[in-house]
C-alpha cells in the first residue's frame, strides 16, 4: 500500500526533525524525575479528591483539595524543567501544524505536494 509506506515516511521524517527531538528528550528527562512525578501524582490525587467532594456536596472538602491541586499546579508550573518541556511541546505541536495544514492546502488545490 503506497498511503501506508509514504506516512511511515512522513512519521520518520517528523520524528527526527529537531524539534521532535528536543522534546522528546526534554520528556525523557522529565519521566526520569521522581519527586516530580510524586508531586505530578499528588496534584491528580487532589483533583480527583475535589471532583469526588464536589459530587457529593461537601463545599468544604471540595474547596480544599482543589486549592491544594491549584497550589502544586502552580508549583510544577514554575519548574524550569516543565516550562522547558511545555515550550518543546509547543515547538513540537506546531510543526505538526504546519505540515497538516500544507497538506490540507495542497489537497485543496489538487497538487501533488
């Protein structure tokens, strides 16, 4: 199927594009992090805590563990390594935009890209 192997190509061509790179070795380093995955977990724990809080009507609850989530989002936020990854992730997105929309627009026109 000639589709399937001009995407495999693409895919590889994408892959090893710098920026696809850098962020993927910006996401290698961040997976490589434990105390920051332990705070990552305990952000998600909070969150599920004040969705469950918020469910069954206990305001109280709910309001604590949602600033408690808050407060470690911002502390992970400010984290030069997540600031890093979020700009390698932008980077990474954007390319990925770019080539879709110039297929898309070169299948508008009917070209052969």
């Amino acid at each position: 199927m000639q589709w399937e192997e001009e995407t495999d190509k693409l895919a590889a061509l994408l892959k090893n594009h710098s920026s696809v790179q850098a962020f993927l070795e910006v996401k290698t380093r961040l997976e490589k992090l434990p105390e920051l995955q332990d705070k990552v977990g305990e952000m998600k724990d909070h969150q599920q805590e004040a969705v469950f809080f918020n469910k069954i009507e206990k305001e109280q609850a709910y309001l604590q563990a949602d600033e408690e989530a808050i407060r470690l989002q911002d502390d992970l936020s400010q984290l030069p390594v997540v600031v890093e990854y979020r700009q390698k992730m932008q980077d990474a997105s954007d390319l990925l935009y770019h080539v879709t929309k110039a297929i898309e627009e070169g299948i508008n026109k009917g070209d052969n890209l």
